[in-house]
C-alpha cells in the first residue's frame, strides 16, 4: 500500500462507520444457497442488498445501487443473463462491481464465463486459490496475483488461511479469521458482498477490498470465541459484524 500496511485497520474502522452512516444500496447476483446469509450479512454490515435476477428489473436495480456483486455459485441461464445485463448497467453508470467465480476449477464451462466476466473488467475480484489457478493457468502466489491485477486492472483479493490483496502495484497480506469460517455455506460469498459494500462508500478499491476482508476476518474471530459449532458460528457472525468497533479492528488487525 503507498500508506503503511498500519494505515488498513484506520481506515477499515472508518470504512466500517460509512457504512453505517451511509447504508449504500448492494445488487447482488449470488447463488440460491448464498442469498439469505449473503442479505443479512450486509444488512449487518449496515447496507442495504437486493436480489433480483428479473430480467424485466435486474438494470434498473443495478443502476441505482453503489455497488454490484456477481457470483457465480448457481450457473443456470437466467442468472448468467442477468449478469450480462447488471454488468452492463453497472459499466454505464460506472458502478463499482465485485466479481466472485464461484467454483470455476471444477467446471470448464463456468471457467470460460468467467473469463468473459474478466474482460468486463470488474473493479474487485475475491476467489480462492484453486479458482484463481482455473482463471490464470498460474499458482496462486504473490507474484503470480500481482502481475494478474496489474495486466488486468482489477483489485484480486485471494482468500485463504491469509487473504492476500493487490492492485498489481500494492500489497497487503491479512491473517485475521477462524478455521469454522469454512464450515458454513455462502461464508466467501458473504465476504465478497461486503466487498462490494465497501466499494460502493471508498474509491480506493484497494483498500475498500482489504478493509472488507479484514472487517470480515476480525468478525470472524469475535463470532468464534462465543460458538459451540457452525450453526451458532453463523448467527455469531452476523451479530459480530453488526457491533464491530474501531476499537475490535485496531485491536485484533494482523496485517502485513
């Protein structure tokens, strides 16, 4: 980052009380499974998510939204159409848009449509490590991301034991979040909306992703220390993403 890696848990906590103040508006194309987590895990947050894939609707929600999410978790054809059509809305109004593939490394067909999402040129990118090699052809390692998002022009965020984000010129490696992170359904996809909710409040779409992967981390860890399991971890998480202070991100940040 042009700023010390110790400026991201500043600036996320103000990140975090935008959305509060602000309650930017997030269409989301998501998957059946993720919608309902993905929903209450921005209204947490403090923005205000939509979910139409009506092809009679999808642009005219998109259009007065701050910010779009695509994910690729359900591959039938009216969502792939929809994100057609959202995109095209979000790139005419000039919307930030968060790009998810969804699952890419196990089906060639979705791995091409993504490819094509790509070239659409997304503001943000969050996808896991075997999805990254699916898109690229390349390990998921610093290097490897930061040439991607610098011959791309999109903000990749990696997640995994430690997310990873880069505009292909700055860098942050964030080490916040719990292993019961990955026992529920739709966790990723709820961070990659958060990432678009950050976007849609910071115009810095670095540090708008980083900040939505570290507030989602610490969270995460918060959500942990009170569960027994992946079912109370879920309902922890989104009652420890909605009373997330500035006082809990400086506190617990681990950023490199």
């Amino acid at each position: 980052m042009h700023a010390p890696q110790s400026e991201l848990p500043r600036r996320t906590a103000a990140i975090v009380a935008e959305l509060r103040a602000r309650a930017p508006r997030v269409h989301c194309i998501t998957n059946a499974v993720a919608q309902a987590f993905t929903a209450n895990m921005l209204l947490a947050a403090g923005a205000v998510p939509s979910m139409t894939i009506a092809s009679d609707e999808v642009a005219a929600f998109t259009a007065s939204a701050g910010a779009l999410l695509v994910n690729l978790g359900t591959f039938d054809s009216e969502r792939r159409q929809a994100a057609e059509t959202a995109i095209a809305a979000a790139t005419e109004k000039k919307i930030p848009w968060v790009l998810d593939p969804v699952f890419i490394d196990r089906s060639p067909g979705r791995a091409e449509f993504a490819k094509r999402l790509v070239a659409r040129k997304p503001t943000a990118m969050r996808l896991n490590a075997a999805e990254f090699r699916a898109l690229t052809g390349q390990a998921p390692e610093s290097d490897a991301l930061m040439r991607f998002a610098r011959e791309t022009g999109i903000v990749v965020g990696r997640t995994g034991e430690t997310d990873r984000v880069t505009d292909g010129v700055r860098f942050a490696a964030i080490e916040n979040g719990d292993p019961l992170m990955g026992r529920v359904t739709a966790m990723g996809c709820a961070a990659s909306a958060l990432a678009a909710a950050c976007l849609a409040v910071e115009n810095d779409a670095l540090v708008a992703t980083a900040a939505a992967l570290l507030a989602f981390g610490v969270a995460g860890e918060i959500a942990a220390a009170s569960a027994s399991g992946p079912g109370t971890f879920a309902a922890a998480m989104l009652d420890a993403l909605h009373n997330l202070t500035s006082k809990d991100i400086l506190a617990r940040a681990r950023v490199t």
